[in-house]
C-alpha cells in the first residue's frame, strides 16, 4: 500500500541564525483544540487529571512530562502532544492548522516587539505566560518558555511568519553591529 | 570658520563631505549645516515661491531654509533633508534643491521681480480664462516651479522597521529638565524611556556656556548620562523624535537608526517606534521665533540660539562680525559669548527701551533692524535708534523675538494651547494630553534653576500616579535669571511694491501677506493660514506661526489670544513614507497563503493567482499549449468527460459542536439544518442581517451535535466574525463550540465520470455515498473526510486529509487521474465548469444580491427565524424591479464579457434604458457556446427574450438569449449519478 | 468685485490695496427667507444656488466656526463621476459638470484639475466589477477607459509592477476625474453667495430648532433667534446632534477618516491613483504636496483625528504599490468627522417636519458633489420637490430596501 | 488607542474589529414591526460622547466586547464581554 508522507509546514527550509539569535521549526505531533461544553467544565478537569494539567487561566500555559495545555480564548485550550477523549469537551484536531516556530537567544524579545504589539520583556512576558495576539497581520498563540519564544501560526501563513521574523533579526542584529 | 579649542566636534577625526559637487572637509560630530558654516559656506538653499538665496536660521530640525537633497550611489535620493539635523559621515554628499539651472543662478529668482503680483492667494483670482488653458499651461507651470526637493522615481530599496516599546515613563526631550525626570524617575526604580531627538542628549545645555553646580554644564549632563546608561531599567533613545500623541498612552515616534552612517546592509535607514507609555513628561524645550523686517530673510541671518549652538557646540563662528537683534535679555548672551571666543560683535540692537548697555560692544537699545542688504550673503544691517538710523557692517545678524515652548505634542488630542502675557507664547494647556506633563521650557519655565526643578517636579508626579515613592534627587545650582521679554512681532517698513518682512520663511509669506488675508475678511486664523499658506511648509509654522497670528491680531484690531490660534497636528516632524509603512514593501504588505498543494503545481508550470490571501493554480499547461484558454478548455473537458482534481482547501472550514449545533446552524443559515441526517450535507444560504446574501457553502453532518460548514474563500473570515457574534450575542447559553479548522485539512475536488475510480484507488474502503452524503474514509490508512459534493456538476467529492498529507495526496490524485485519462484542474476551468452550471460565486453575491433575486427565495425558511429574514422581506428588496439572475447565450459566436450592461434591442444605450449587467463569462467548450450568468430587471419572467449586450469598454455589443441560468445538466443527472 | 490676471497685475502695481472683502460680516436679522445650519461647502453652494437658481436672497447661512472649516477644508479633493448604481450615477455626474464650469461661474479658480483618476484593479474578478461601473459610467454619457496592465505602465511607470503584493492587473481611467482646491471651493461659494445677498454668519452655533405642530419656526443660536420659514440642516459630521435638537434620529454614525499629505517635491505623480486593494489613493498637489488616505479608522469617533493602525496600514499600501514614495515624508495627518449611512450614499430630502429640509450622509465622498448636493438641495428647498438627479437619496429607503449600496457592504455604517 | 481586553488584557487597537452600536444587541423579535427592525439596523443615536459599542477581539481571543467610551475624547470608560452580559443581549 501506497504511504502518504506528512510534511511539516515549513518542511525545506533549514533554521536561520543572526548573531546569538536564532530561528527553527519545531515539529509538533499533536494540537487538539479543547472547549468544555455548557456546564462540563468539573468533567473536563477530570478528564484531564492523568495528564497531569488543569484547565488554565488566561494568558497562561503549562506543561507536564511534555504535554503542553496553553490558553487559547474563553473556554478553550490547546492541548499539545497528547491524546484527550472525553464527551465533556468539543474536541478539535489542529494538529496541521498551525505551525510551531521557535525563537531564542539574546535580543529574542527584541525582535518579537518589532512584530507583536506587546509588551515582551522578560520583566512584564515571564516564562509559563501565553499571548493569543496578532503576529503583524497573522493570527499566532505566542508561548515564552524557560529558553525561547514558542509561537503557533496558521500552517499556509507559516513561510510569512518566517520571512517576518527573520527579517527582523537582521534588522536587530545590524543595529547589535553598530 | 571653526575656532580652535570651542565645541564639541573632534577635530582629530576629519570627515570629507560633498555639497553640491564641491568637496569639503568637517569633524566628526558636525551636522552638514555646521560643516557648510565651518567651510564659509552661507547660501544653501533656494525659498519656495520667490527663490530668494537662503541661509542656514536654525540648528535644529524646525529648520526651514537649509533643505538639501542627499544622495547615494545609484542615483537614489533623500529630498528635504534639514542640513541642520543631518550628521557628517565620511563619503556625504548632497545638494541644494528647488532651483534651476544652479543654487547661485537661478532663473526662477525672477519671481522675486515679480513678487508684487504674486502676493496672498492671487491664484484664486486668474488662471480661469481659457478654461482648458489650465490643465494644458497654468497648471503645470505652476506644478513645476512648485515643490521643494525631487524624488528619485526609484524604488525605495532600503531597509526600514517598526517596532514597539513598553514603559512606564516616557520622558521627552534630554534637556535640563528632561535629564532630571529621567534620572528622578530612574533612581526611583520605574520603567523610564528618554527620547531626545538629538544625536547627543543635553539639550541646550550643549549649545550654551552655563554653569551648573559650579562647573561647565557638559560636565553635569556627563555624569546625568553616565548613571542614566548605567540603571537597567532606563533606556535612552537618542536620535529618536517622538511625533505624535495618541490615544491611550501611545506615542510614535522616529529614530534615524542608520542615517548618520554610510548605508550598509540590512541596517535599518528609520524606525518608527510605537511607544506605549503609562506616564509620559514633555521635556521637548522651546523654540527661538525670529522678528519679521524688511529682508530679514538674507543667508546670514541666523536665530541667536543658533549663533550660540554653532559657536559653543560647533565651534563655528557662523561671521566674522556679527550683530544680535533681540527683543530679550537671554539672546544677548550669543554677543557675550562670541565676544569671548574672540568674534568680533559689532553691535546688540535691543528692542527694549528701557535694557542694560554692559557689553563691550556698541549697544542700541529701544532700537530696531529696519533694512538689511546682501543678496547671497548678509553685509549690512539698517538700524532705527533713537530717531536715527544707522548702517552697520555685518555679515551675521543674530536674531531672537523670543521662545516659544515647544508644546505641540499637547496639542495632538486636539488640546488648545493658552496664551500667555507675560511671555508672549503659547503655553500647553494643563490636561491636554492625559498622562502627558509638560516640564521646563516646553511649561514656559525659562531659567535652568526653575527647569531643573521642573523637571523633577513633572517626575514626581509621574512616580506618584505609578505608586511609587521619590527618589529625592539632589538637584545641582543653576542659574535662575528671569526671562524678560517685550514681545516684538514685525518692525514696519515703508510701503513700496517690492519692500517684505517675512514671516513664513519657508513658505515665503510676509506680513503683507497676512495683511492683504485681514484686508480680504480671511480674519479667521484658520483662514489666514489657508488663504496665505503661512505655516503650512515643512516646519509647518515652528518659526512663524505665533508671530504671523500677532501680525492678524493687530491687522483686525484684536488680541493675539482673542485671535486664536491654528492647530498642531501630527507628526512634530516629518516622518518618511517608508519608515511608517516599513514592512508593506513588496508581497508585505499582507500575509501570503501557501496552499500544500503550491510547489507540486508550481512544478506543474502552473501560473498561481491571488485569490484574496492565498495563491491558487490558474491552469495547468500541457506542452504545445497556446494558451490559457487551451489549457482551460481542456481541463473542462477532461472533467466533463474524465476526472479532475482541485484543490479546493482555501474554502473555509469551521467545526460545530453542542447539542445545540443544529438549532444554531438553522438561526445562522436562511434554510433548515436540524434535520439533516447524519452523514449527510446540505447547501445553505447564509444572509447578512440587513436580508442581503452574505455567503453559501454546505455544511456537513459528522454526528448528530457536530457540524463542519464551508464558506466561499473570500469571506471565510467575515463569516467566523458573524458566527461569534451570533454565538456570544444570542445564543451564549447555547450548548455550542465554534473552531475554524480551514487550516487543518487539506481538501481536493475530485470531479467527472471516473471520479469514484479514483476515489476507489486512494480509499482503503471506499463507502458507498449518495449525492450530498459524507462518511469518515481511511486515505492510504490516513484518516480524512469524503463529501459528495460538485461544483462542477458532474460526479464529485471532496476528500480532506490532515494538512500535512496534502501534498503526498495532491501528487498522488494527480498520478492516479492521469492515468484514468483525468488530472490537475485550475481556477479557471473550476469557472468554467461552475458557469456552464449555473453555480455562484461573490461575482454573483456582490453583497447586493437578495434570495428573491437569485431565484433561491423560498430557501428562506417559512417555519423558523434566522438572520435576516426580516429585512429580507423590505419591499424594495424582492419584486419586478428587482435584477434576477439569468443565463445569457449569444446568438452569434462572439465572445462575451462580464461587466457589460443589458438593453431591449432597438431601445437607445443610456442609464435610464439600463436593464442589468453581466456578472460572470465564459466559452463552453462543452456547449461551445460563450456564456454569461448576469442580471436582468424581472428577468426569470424573460426567459427566451433577446437582450442586447454591450461593453462599451470592450467593444462588445451582442444579441443574447436569455436563459435559465443553469445550462448544463440541468436536470441534475450528472450529479446523481 | 470681478477677479482677472488683469485686475491682479492691476492691484499688484498698486500694492493691493484695492481688493475688497471677500465676504461681508453681517449681523444675524431676525428672519430670513431660509436659513441653512451650516458653511461648509454643502451649504454655502445650497446657499449660492437658492439666491442663483431660485432667487432666494432672504436667506442665511450659520455656521458654528469658520466657513469651509469642516470635511470641505479636510479632504483629499478628489473629484469624479465614477458611481454606477442608478440614482448615484446621474447626481455625481451632474456635479462633475457643475465643477467643469465652476470658475467660470463662480468667477473664482477653484483649480479643477482634471489629471484623469486612475483605479487599479488586482485581479479578473476586479476588472469585471470596474468594466461594469465603466461602462455604467459611458451609459450616463461620462467617460472611462479600461487600461490592461501595459496601459497603466505607460501611465505610471514608477509603480511597482514586478514585486508588489497584489500584482496589477490594468486600471479603469477615468479622464475627466481630478483634483480641486477644496478651500477655493469653500470661498468661491461663499463669495458668490454673498454677493447675491446671503448672510454668511460665522461664529453662530444653531443651539435649537423651533417646531410648532409638526411645522418649523425658525432656530436658535448662540446669536441669538432666528425665524425662517424654511430650514435646511446641512451639517455632514454633525448631522445626529443637529437633527436631534428636532428630534429626529439618523441613519448615521460618524467616523473619523484620516488623511496625509507629505512635504513639497517636484512633481512626481501626475494623476490620481487610486488602490483598491490597498485602500490607498493619492496625488500630488499643485504646491507639490503629495495627498493621500485610505480607509476609515473604523471606530465611532467625533474627535477629527485618528490612530496609527490605519495611518501605518496606508503607509505601507504606499509602499507596496509605488515604493518610490518611500523617502517622501508625511509633514502633516489630519481627520475628518463622516456621515456614515447604512448603504454609503447621501440623504438630500424633506423630513417629517414641514420646512425643515436635510442634506448629509456624504460618506466619505462629500467633496465631489459639493456643486451638485447645494444644487438639488436648493431646488428641494424652493420647490419642496426633489430634484430629478438626487431623488433616490432618500432618507426612508432604510426601511422600504431601496438602496444605493455601491461597495455590496450592507447595513453596516462603517464598511462603505 | 487601546482597549483592556477583559481576558487578554489591555492590546493595541489594531487587534480589534469594530462592528458598531449597542443597538446590534437588540435584535427585534421575529415578528417585530418593520420600524423596529429599521432601528435595530440603521438609525442611531450616534452621540458626541458617551457611546457603547461592539468590538471583536478578533487577532486574540475572538469574544466579542461591549465598550462604552467617549467619541469625543476617546476614553475608554468599561469593556464588558457580549456573551457574559448580564441577563444576555440586551
């Protein structure tokens, strides 16, 4: 039988580095969109207890033995690298609607601050803090680990994202050049 | 001419320039404004209107005369650049603009002879006769001796960004005051940016020979510095002007990141910074206004505070005997100052009758400048003196009417400022800005001691509405003079045809001009300002504007605060076209949307269309293809007659789940989905609230609480927006979950008579679906979705698979279907296929179509509501009157366009005789017939009748039948097959 | 007094001293014919062609400021006859040739340009609905040319044609389409108005409209009142506040909408170029100014100034479409207050109170139809009878679905 | 301009879609008279001040909010989400 080989959205291009900054893809497995239904929200918690997460406040993530749950919007979650099932939830697979795009190293906020209208410093936009908000004129799930920025993206914007970030990069490292 | 040991260039670094094809050489950190003063060079530009030589009057970005074009290799250029803000860098070069043939000779000075007619707004009064003559001469005359510096006409190549920056205090300007906020606020621990549009903060302090704290005043702005770059939480932003005021707490603001270098890669020329502030102080400081004379326009004249900066920073003397004309005590310091740096200063002429006499130099008091000569250069100055006159050698007249604070940022949200006696300025008025605290001289607070305190006071108020405490900074001793001043707007001058005082240097408007506006009733300031074009040039009035509303005042027998005053809007200074828009050059302007199945039809030779964000295949092309439309015709035939495949994944696509998801779809869509089966699909309608067509698609049954609904590509966004709303507005106690998954799956049109052996080949188990059913399906052991849907109207499905199999399934469709005789299809046979059917597309729901007029009416369900139901049924919305969707067939074989308009034959081709329009065209290779869909006035009772087409643009004038506007398969046999 | 090239030499070598006011400063009078509430262009050539078409010099303009101060003073002055929904055709058209002979009539250079308008088009789709409005355009007997995409680079050859986001296509040319002097315009009505007898009375805010039994008095100012038989609100910005004070509510919502113009250059850009995709469109002004906008900012807003999404947004369509104009700088910004209506076109029509008449709505396409707006406004005031070219301007077709919706946006104000 | 988000917090104005007035919240009853659907639509007080009026957090979270701000001045006085309203739409 015939096999149908998966590629990742930004599957070609090879990670970019400016200075001490630099950009890769990281392949995600899987993103299941959570959303409790009306009144299921004690289910929903239930159901994710053996992973170890609860169901997040705005703004946030966390992350358990590589499961990631970050916030998405009212009432929804992504659930990252890891299979849920439960009727107490609308359940969405969007394992190939977005791409995952890290960014690290000195200047990474920098950067950012030059695409995203927020406040990114380490002081205001700590670890474990998550951002449902513009990335120039695409819609992105912006994550600042212990070590990098992770944002998701729509999959067929993702070569614009790239393009964007990377050029910003230049820009900050030139400017580091002076 | 530089004097050794004064300023703060290096004179050990020598920086070669250009200026209008001569060689040069300055220091580093000249501007080129210094570095022309420092070579002798006096006449750098060209006024506006009259062309009169022009010479350095400020050293600051409020300059109006010293306009240059600078240029790079390759011939791209700068126009507009203020010599006085532009730093030297090695290799420089740059010229003077707005003359012709050369700066010296320049023949458009003739409209100096001609200033009499040329005077206030005559253009208004002539030009009229003949009428054609002013598009075909007057106008563009006009055109050409208008204008200042020329662009290039060359792509702008350079690298340009934007950013954002967050604080908590946003202090503007690093003079005196703004040093002291920066560094109260700082110590206090607060988030603190300083901006200063200066290479070099300091402020006046650099440009003066003040003393604080018992030393030299460069010494205290060294230490404030040092310990400023040392607090982490204080970052300083120098060459930064922030521009504009905004809503909320936000500020833009322009730095000139690489403009004072050679260009080199990727190093942005501009930022446009947007700054979110939660505090911010207005430490901009003031602006010396000069004094409107006879000929006070000559190269040489020169603000007094600009005499001092090329002086003490520079270390310019900017002549060789030089003269100060001033109205206030302050100004008098540049003739101190040049005294001790050993210029000659030939006399002080003060305005005030009743000032001090204690320089060593002539003094005339209660005097004024009435004449001045020298065409290209100053030589004398005339001045009136206790009931005489006198004749002095000058080659630098120094002039000051006083300050103005700098407050036009208060003035962004529309504040007016408020007039001030004791000054003769306009002071911010208190809460113009919210969160906006002018401080020291942009308060109108004039001495260094009170600025000082100013400034800390402004930052303490701050610190105080962030909750923080003081940090009690130790202010240093200053001097603290009162600032004296007579206010002294314009010395009369004789009447005589050619005799001016200018006031608008840079637009060349003088105080007749502003007379002549009073004389004429514009004696609104507002009208003044248009009719006479006074601060309307690119200092946009800095040096003349409270001067020019005095001249008005006193022309109209009112108080300049009675008179009013115009507004300050943004930008305090002009920012580039490319830094604000950086980004948007070239596909950046908006996202591109790439498609799985891209590179396979790029390597397919397929052209890829726009078709909104996305770029989809326009045709495939098959070698020994003439042309498009060969192609096309081809591909419409192998679906008719084989299988095809699309890639149709940019429809939209959201998931609906709850136990309410029907009901919602039902509220949402104009016919009924809460009795769809499971497994099934249905065609819906989906109107706007105002009863017009927002958008169709289809929406799936999964299980019994989910849904996924299609939209068309244009408007998936505008639909999930509707859908939000509809969801949070009305149904938000509705067991309902919305999520847009169009990005998640990829999905293939699959379409003509061998569609289901194709199917059969890629499908592990194919099932086996009726029209308008849908099943889970395993895709080479691939989980995806199978939908028997056609927009081609033949046998069809769609089939979805994860988007990150799309391409592999793309490819392997493609393979499968060539060898049944099928293969790719692009955007332009999917039209084809679609028209010959009679299908929609946003060319036919243009946002003002109805149901009624697209024969779908009774779509709109009897039994339930639903969005725009109501206003559907408005009268004017469905009737005879109405344009209904029909089929238009030629009788003969010529071509057909969409955008033509329909006419009874016979009956004359005008608005009124208008029956409809075409919307959508094509050649039926299956008819072979062209093809029209349009809209005809009561056009389903027409049926059979001739209509008349004609494209006047196009040269297209047909005789149709009208039809109905399915024309092929009409019966549907096709589909169910 | 008459202006000529000969009057301006004339007084020239006499110093002008002989020109005269342009407008005298009357009084307000205790009643008039008519008073019009408002002296922006709308209502000074309302004003200008009751005393000119109709006789009426009993009349009186109020105006609250300035005259011309509103959207007639703040515009990008754009002037065309490109609509094609029948009722916007035939009124837009009409006032392109009221404009084609203005300073004649006016015996003012208002400088009517007509450097021909230029709308780009991005893809088929596009181009279809341009051939559809060209030809609209030919059918009412004015002129429009589809250029493909060889035609608009012999045109404007400095666009980018090789790299930008939305490639284009070809461009539908509107010849006779340009650009006018907007104060000129302000001044010349006013001027010609009160020379015919129209008390232009400036620094008068309209604080009350007086009804008594369904019929209107007269109104109220700050001036102090004023009896008139017959009332005409032409306030586009204002329109909701004015018509409240007799109790009406519109189909209105203002918006602010934002333009720019950059410092002086020589010229660059001879035409008006209008980008669609990009919500940008631009010329140069005859000073060398280059003027631009784009699109509302989108928010409710009184306040005649706007932010910087959209100011950015037309930046860089600016520089997608034509990168050239990257090193020019934008030297001022600016808002002005529109009328928006629910399907983008104007109201000119009575009003449930009998002699009260109301002229607004303008969108953002008011200063086009300054000539033809006060034409059929005058004509609606002195005959009580619509004029045949604006007699679907009507304020119930909200409600009955007659509508004039030229973008296809719906009910929406803002999307027009 | 800027509006605080009642979940994301306070954005940049260029993360919103603005819709309208509040009126777009009373949506008449089926049966309504065409005046009250002509209301709902189309006439509004549209005042110089104190407004409320709809706005989609379209690039964040995708809740619609109810903003009451002033036209004039710009100030944001409360953000309030549609779907939480007490009592739902009015």
């Amino acid at each position: 039988m015939p096999k149908l080989i998966a590629k990742t959205p930004l599957s070609g291009l090879w990670p970019v580095t400016h200075r001490d900054l630099s950009l890769s893809e990281v392949a995600l497995d899987r993103i299941t969109s959570v959303a409790p239904f009306r009144g299921q929200e004690k289910a929903l918690a239930k159901a994710l207890k053996p992973l170890g997460l609860a169901f997040l406040a705005p703004n946030s993530f966390a992350e358990k033995a590589g499961v990631r749950l970050v916030w998405t919007g009212r009432d929804q979650a992504f659930l990252i690298n890891a299979v849920l099932e439960t009727p107490a939830a609308a359940l969405t697979d969007q394992s190939d609607g977005w791409a995952c795009l890290r960014l690290e190293g000195a200047g990474a906020a920098d950067v950012l601050m030059r695409l995203y209208p927020l406040d990114l410093r380490a002081q205001v936009f700590a670890p474990g803090q998550a951002a449902r908000a513009g990335l120039n004129h695409m819609a992105s799930v912006l994550m600042r680990t212990e070590t990098a920025f992770e944002l998701l993206v729509f999959r067929s914007m993702a070569r614009t994202a790239w393009a964007e970030i990377a050029e910003a990069m230049q820009h900050v490292a030139a400017r580091r050049a002076l | 001419m530089r004097i050794a040991g004064k300023g703060l260039t290096d004179p050990s670094v020598p920086v070669g320039f250009r200026f209008d094809g001569r060689d040069y050489v300055g220091q580093a950190g000249d501007t080129l404004a210094s570095a022309l003063l420092a070579n002798g060079v006096k006449l750098v530009g060209r006024s506006f209107k009259y062309h009169r030589p022009r010479g350095v009057l400020t050293a600051g970005s409020e300059e109006p005369n010293a306009l240059v074009e600078v240029l790079e290799e390759g011939g791209q250029r700068t126009p507009n650049v203020r010599a006085t803000v532009q730093e030297l860098y090695p290799g420089l070069a740059a010229r003077s603009q707005n003359r012709f043939p050369t700066l010296g000779f320049d023949l458009l000075a003739l409209n100096d002879l001609a200033a009499p007619l040329l005077g206030a707004g005559f253009y208004y009064k002539t030009f009229m006769w003949p009428r054609h003559f002013w598009e075909g001469l007057y106008e563009p005359l006009i055109r050409r001796a208008a204008g200042l510096g020329s662009l290039s006409r060359q792509h702008d190549a350079a690298a340009y960004e934007k950013a954002y920056a967050f604080c908590d205090l946003l202090v503007i300007g690093a003079g005196p005051a703004g040093l002291v906020a920066a560094l109260e606020a700082g110590r206090a621990g607060a988030d603190v940016i300083l901006a200063d549009e200066d290479a070099r903060m300091g402020g006046r302090l650099l440009s003066e020979t003040l003393v604080l704290e018992g030393r030299p005043g460069m010494e205290w702005v060294t230490s404030v510095l040092a310990e400023l770059e040392s607090l982490p939480n204080v970052r300083l932003m120098p060459r930064t002007t922030v521009t504009g005021a905004y809503d909320h707490g936000t500020y833009g603001a322009l730095e000139r990141v690489g403009l004072h270098l050679a260009p080199r890669p990727y190093l942005p020329r501009e930022c446009f910074w947007r700054i979110v502030a939660k505090q911010a102080i207005l430490a901009a400081g003031a602006l010396e206004r000069p004094v409107a004379f006879e000929n006070n326009d000559r190269p040489g004249i020169m603000l007094a505070s600009a005499v001092r900066s090329y002086l003490n920073r520079y270390g310019v003397a900017p002549g060789r005997r030089v003269t100060v004309f001033t109205n206030n005590e302050e100004a008098r310091r540049t003739a101190r100052d040049l005294m001790a740096a050993g210029v000659p200063v030939a006399a002080i002429i003060d305005a005030r009758p009743h000032a001090s006499a204690v320089e060593d130099c002539p003094v005339y008091t209660g005097a004024t400048v009435i004449n001045t000569r020298g065409r290209k250069g100053l030589s004398h100055i005339t001045v009136r003196h206790g009931g005489g006159e006198a004749l002095i050698e000058t080659d630098c007249l120094a002039i000051s009417g006083g300050w103005n604070p700098t407050l036009h940022l208060t003035c962004h949200r529309n504040g007016r400022p408020l007039w001030n006696e004791a000054l003769a300025a306009f002071v911010p008025a208190p809460g113009a800005v919210p969160g906006l605290e002018p401080a020291g001289a942009a308060a109108g607070i004039m001495s260094t001691a009170a600025c000082l305190a100013s400034g800390q006071r402004a930052a303490r108020g701050a610190l105080e509405a962030l909750g923080r405490k003081p940090a009690a900074i130790r202010l240093p001793a200053a001097e603290d003079a009162p600032y004296v001043i007579q206010a002294l707007w314009q010395v009369p001058h004789a009447p005589g045809l050619w005799r001016r005082a200018w006031l608008d240097f840079a637009n060349d408007v003088t105080v007749k001009d502003v007379k002549l506006a009073a004389q004429e009733n514009f004696v609104s300031v507002e009208h003044m300002k248009r009719y006479t074009t006074q601060g309307m040039a690119p200092d946009q009035g800095k040096n003349s504007n409270v001067a020019a509303l005095a001249v008005l005042a006193d022309a109209t027998g009112r108080s300049v605060a009675e008179t009013g005053v115009t507004t300050f809007r943004p930008p305090y200074t002009p920012v580039s076209i490319a830094a604000m828009g950086a980004g948007g050059r070239g596909t950046g302007f908006a996202p591109q949307r790439f498609l799985t199945s891209h590179t396979a039809s790029v390597e397919r030779g397929a052209p890829m269309i726009e078709a909104g964000l996305w770029y989809r295949a326009g045709y495939f092309p098959r070698p020994g293809e003439a042309d498009w439309r060969t192609a096309c015709d081809r591909e419409v035939r192998m679906v008719r007659e084989r299988a095809g495949v699309c890639d149709v994944s940019t429809l939209g696509k959201i998931d609906i789940q709850g136990a309410d998801a029907g009901r919602f779809l039902d509220f949402v869509y104009a016919n009924t989905f809460s009795t769809l089966p499971v497994g099934r699909v249905r065609y819906g309608l989906m109107l706007r609230d105002d009863g017009h067509v927002m958008d169709d698609g289809t929406a799936a049954r999964l299980a019994d609480g989910h849904f996924v609904m299609t939209t068309t590509t244009a408007a998936a966004g505008q639909v999930m927006r509707h859908l939000d709303f509809v969801q949070q507005a009305f149904c938000a106690d509705w067991d309902l979950r919305l999520m847009s998954v169009t990005e998640a799956w990829a999905q293939f049109a699959v379409a003509g008579p061998r569609a289901r052996a194709l199917l059969a080949s890629v499908l592990d188990a194919p099932p086996d679906l009726p029209f308008m059913g849908c099943a889970p399906v395993l895709v080479h052991g691939v989980k995806g979705r199978l939908f028997r849907i056609s927009f081609s109207g033949e046998e069809g499905y769609e089939i979805a698979v994860p988007a990150r199999y799309g391409e592999a399934l793309f490819r392997d469709l493609l393979a499968r279907a060539e060898v049944l005789g099928g293969g790719p299809y692009g955007m332009e046979a999917l039209n084809v296929l679609r028209i010959e059917k009679g299908f929609l597309t946003h060319a036919e729901l243009h946002g003002r179509t109805t149901a009624f007029d697209l024969g779908l009416g009774r779509m709109i369900s009897a039994g339930k509501d639903c969005i725009g139901k109501a206003a559907s049924q408005r009268p004017g919305l469905t009737g005879p009157e109405r344009e209904q969707l029909v089929g238009l067939r030629p009788q003969t074989e010529a071509p057909l366009t969409a955008g033509a308009h329909l006419f009874v034959p016979g009956e004359e081709v005008g608005r009124a005789q208008d029956q409809g329009y075409t919307t959508s065209v094509c050649y039926s290779p299956t008819l072979g017939s062209w093809l029209a869909l349009g809209f005809l006035k009561n056009g389903r009772a027409r049926q059979g009748e001739v209509i008349r087409v004609v494209d006047h643009l196009r040269a297209v004038d047909v005789l149709c039948e009208v039809c109905d506007p399915v024309f092929y398969d009409r019966e549907g046999e096709k589909l169910r097959a | 007094m008459r202006y000529s090239g000969l009057k301006v030499i004339t007084e020239g070598l006499f110093g002008n001293r002989g020109w005269g006011q342009v407008w005298r400063n009357p009084a307000p009078k205790a009643e008039y014919d008519a008073v019009i509430i408002g002296g922006g262009g709308h209502g000074l050539s309302t004003a200008y062609y009751l005393a000119k078409n109709h006789g009426l010099t009993n009349i009186a303009v109020l105006e609250k400021g300035y005259l011309g101060g509103g959207n007639v003073g703040r515009n990008t002055t754009i002037v065309r006859a490109n609509y094609f929904l029948p009722g916007n055709s035939e009124f837009y058209s009409h006032s392109l040739k009221l404009w084609e002979g203005l300073e004649a009539d006016l015996n003012y250079n208002v400088m009517h340009s007509q450097r021909g308008l230029i709308n780009l088009f991005h893809s088929d789709g596009q181009r279809d609905a341009f051939a559809r409005r060209g030809n609209a355009m030919i059918n009412q007997g004015d002129d429009a040319e589809l250029l493909d995409r060889d035609g608009v680079r012999a045109l404007l050859p400095y666009l980018d044609f090789d790299q930008t986001r939305f490639p284009i296509y070809g461009g539908l040319l509107h010849r006779r389409g340009g650009t006018a002097r907007h104060d000129a315009v302000a001044w010349g009505y006013a001027r010609g108005a009160d020379q015919r007898g129209v008390d232009l009375i400036q620094n008068c805010e309209v604080t009350g409209i007086d009804i008594e039994g369904g019929v209107v008095r007269g109104v109220q100012t700050t001036r102090g009142a004023i009896r008139a038989k017959k009332v005409g609100m032409v306030v586009a910005g204002r329109s909701s506040q004015v018509a409240a004070m007799a109790g009406l509510r519109l189909p209105v919502e203002s918006h602010v909408l934002q333009a720019f113009v950059t410092e002086g250059l020589k010229p660059v850009i001879d035409h008006v170029i209008s980008f669609g995709m990009g919500h940008f469109y631009i010329s140069q002004s005859d000073k060398g100014g280059l003027v631009f906008g784009g699109d509302l900012d989108f928010y409710a807003s009184y306040a005649a100034r706007g932010n910087l999404p959209m100011m950015e947004h037309v930046m860089e369509a600016g520089m997608t479409l034509m990168p050239m104009i990257g090193r020019a700088r934008v030297l001022r910004s600016w808002g002005g207050i529109m009328d928006m209506t629910p399907d983008g076109s104007p109201i000119i029509d009575r009003t449930p109170i009998e002699g009260l008449y109301l002229d607004c709505g303008w969108n953002y396409g008011g200063f086009k139809a300054v000539p033809a707006s006060g034409w059929c406004m005058a004509h609606l005031m002195a005959t009580g009878q619509p004029h045949e070219v604006a007699r679907r301007f009507r304020l119930d077709r909200f409600a009955t679905g007659h509508l004039l919706d030229e973008e296809g946006t719906g009910s929406q104000h803002n999307l027009h | 301009m800027r509006l605080t988000c009642p979940l994301c917090g306070p954005r940049d104005r260029r993360e919103f879609h603005y819709l309208g007035a509040e009126e777009y919240l009373r949506r008449p009853a089926a049966e309504a008279a065409s005046a009250a659907w002509d209301d709902y639509l189309h006439n509004r007080d549209n005042p110089a001040g104190e407004t409320r009026d709809l706005w989609y957090h379209e690039a964040g979270c995708g809740q619609w909010l109810l903003v009451t701000r002033d036209t004039v001045s710009h100030d944001i006085r409360k953000v309030e989400l549609v779907a939480t309203l007490k009592g739902g739409a009015k």
